[in-house]
C-alpha cells in the first residue's frame, strides 16, 4: 500500500465513513496503523514508545512527525515518562537534522484538537526545520511549496547519523 500522509483526511476512509458509518468507530487511526506497520511510511526512528516518521508532504525537507505509540489525543494524557522521552526524541530529531541538513533554525509544536488545526485525533508534534531562502518564485506565485530532495533520500540520509539517539540531548543536568 501506498504510504500515507498522516495529517490529511485519507479519502478511502472518507469513503468508508459515508458508506458504512457503522465502522466510524472502529476504524483505527492512522498513526496507529503506522505504529502497527498496516502501512508503510518514512520512518526514522522508534524506541522507548516513540516514533518518529517524515511527513509525507513536508513543510521543508526534513519536517518529521513524533508520537508516542500509545493513542492518545492530548497532551495532558501523556505520562511523565512519555512527555520526557517526547521532549528526548525532539531534541534528538533536532540535532540529526542540523548533522545532516545544516538548517538555521526550526518550528517545533503540535495542535491540540481540531479547532486548533489537529487534523487527526492522535497526538503528535511536528519538528519543520527552516533554510535560509528556502521560499522560491513558485512558492511565492504559484503558492505551491517544492520540494527539494525525495523523501526517500531525506531518510537515507537521516538514518546515516542515528547515533544521536544514543545521546543525552538534555544540556541541563538538574533535572534526573
Ligand atoms: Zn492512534
């Protein structure tokens, strides 16, 4: 199966929704089936119940997307454990990305529920790197972003340096 883009509406399961809405609530989401390996997808990274996989229709190049494996909606769900390996993995994505990217800085965040833009019911955050003059004359005028590398080369590259998993990005030592 194709992979799919976990922060859009999946059109099949629209589908699904409209011609058998007995399923609606069983229908598993799909970062769940990413964690359950039903699809495919770019995966970076997985241990200590995260994942982190690349968006398929990336902001930047190199835009990932982290979850806890456990489903859950919103942050105050998490166990501290799971917001201190969160904050672990984003901080580890986040020094890959300058090993093997080089950005200049990045946006860093996830959206809580619908209103706020979450556009599916499994908690996950968003690391988009940011490159100098990365808006060119297409994203300008056609408002169309281009990418500048294939997922599948982004990862390859990313996976060159998952050392960085193994290291305490945490600066501070105050907290243990
Ligand atoms: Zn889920």
């Amino acid at each position: 199966m194709e992979p799919l883009f976990p922060d859009y509406f999946l059109v099949p399961h629209k589908k699904e929704y409209i011609t058998h809405p007995e399923k609606r609530q069983t229908k598993k989401c799909i970062l769940c089936s990413i964690r359950d390996r039903d699809i495919s997808s770019y995966e970076v990274f997985r241990g200590n119940g995260i994942i982190i996989i690349l968006n398929l229709y990336p902001y930047t190049s190199g835009h990932g997307l982290i979850f806890p494996e456990r489903h859950v909606s919103e942050y105050g769900e998490l166990s501290l454990q799971e917001v201190i390996e969160i904050n672990k993995k984003i901080l580890q994505y986040m020094r890959l990305l300058e090993i093997a990217q080089r950005p200049k800085g990045f946006n860093v965040g996830f959206n809580q529920g619908r209103e706020a833009g979450g556009s599916i019911d499994h908690l996950h955050f968003h690391v988009v790197p940011r490159y100098p003059r990365e808006l060119n004359f297409i994203d300008l005028i056609g408002k169309t972003r281009v990418l500048l590398e294939p997922l599948d080369q982004t990862l390859a590259e990313l996976k060159k340096h998952l050392e960085v998993f193994n290291e305490d990005p945490f600066q501070s030592k105050l907290v243990e």
